[in-house]
C-alpha cells in the first residue's frame, strides 16, 4: 500500500490539463501539449534582496530619517549585505541608539516631570529640538559620507560594532 502512494508521487502530471503522463512522455496523450523533460526543471532564481543594489552611502543616509530611519536601520542590521561593513553598521546602531535616546526623552521623562512645571516642559522641547538637529547633522554627515560619533551614543554604536564584527 505504502508502495502505491510512492509510485503515485512519482507519477507526472500534465502543465496543462493536470492529467497523469507516462515519465518518459514528451507529450501529453489527453491535451497533447508539449511536457518538460526529466530534469530539466530549473531551480527558481533567488529574487534580490531589499538592500542588494543600494550603496553604502545610501544605506547610512536611510539610517538617518528623523524618526523613522529606525526601521531601515533595524533591516539594514539583520541583513546579509552589510554584516561586514563597519561603517554602515556604525551609522545604523547609531541610529538606533539615538532613537532609544529619543523615546525615553519624549515619553518616560515627561512621566516625571512635576505637574505644571514650565521651565520643565521648556527644557523637554529644547531637547527635542536637539535630538531632531542632531539627526538632520548625522544625515548630512553620511551623505557627504563622513562619520560623526556622538559623545555616549557613538561609543555604544562603535562598541556593538566591534562586538559584531
């Protein structure tokens, strides 16, 4: 029984009609269409990956977008393409870094801050505004592609760098 399923399994089909067709048979007898020949099936070609064709400049401009260049960075370090590249990987846990920075500034502090503190909620926005031109700076840097390490996050990012290498 188990011998019928395997012989059932070996029995090619038709690319057209679907019916069953001798292995050897170069046409099929029900719609009469032209089959493939024994191994010449070709193994499907491995499409391209999102970062195949960008550059290493463009991959750490894409790290970069205010706010949002947190996912590209995250893609770009899970990627095979720049696994060896220490200046993208750089750029990208950078970025990360400065976007963890940024959220625990923007949403765990303000937790904290003493109801109707003025010179607080002044000093949160200044902050801000720092964070933003930072990542303006760090986009241009790596358009002109030149690295710029910030002061704690810089020496985290070259640090998992190193460690990922």
């Amino acid at each position: 029984m188990a011998g019928d399923f395997v012989s059932y399994l070996q029995m090619p089909f038709c690319t057209n009609c679907g019916s069953e067709v001798p292995p050897n048979a170069s046409f099929c007898g029900h719609c009469g269409v032209a089959q493939p020949r024994a191994g010449a099936y070709r193994a499907p070609v491995n499409a391209a990956g999102p970062f195949d064709h960008i550059s290493q400049r463009t991959a750490s401009i894409l790290c970069y977008i205010p706010i949002f260049g947190v996912i590209p960075a995250i893609i770009i370090l899970a990627s095979h393409r720049f696994r060896g590249n220490a200046i993208v990987r750089f750029n990208a846990f950078q970025s990360v870094y400065l976007f963890v920075a940024w959220l625990i500034v923007s949403t765990a502090i303000p937790i904290f801050e003493v109801m109707g503190g003025g010179l607080e909620h002044l000093m949160l926005s200044l902050l801000k505004v720092v964070f933003f031109v930072c990542w303006i700076v760090l986009l241009v840097k790596a358009s002109q592609e030149q690295q710029l390490h910030l002061p704690i996050i810089g020496d985290l990012a070259a640090r998992s760098t190193s460690e990922q290498l």
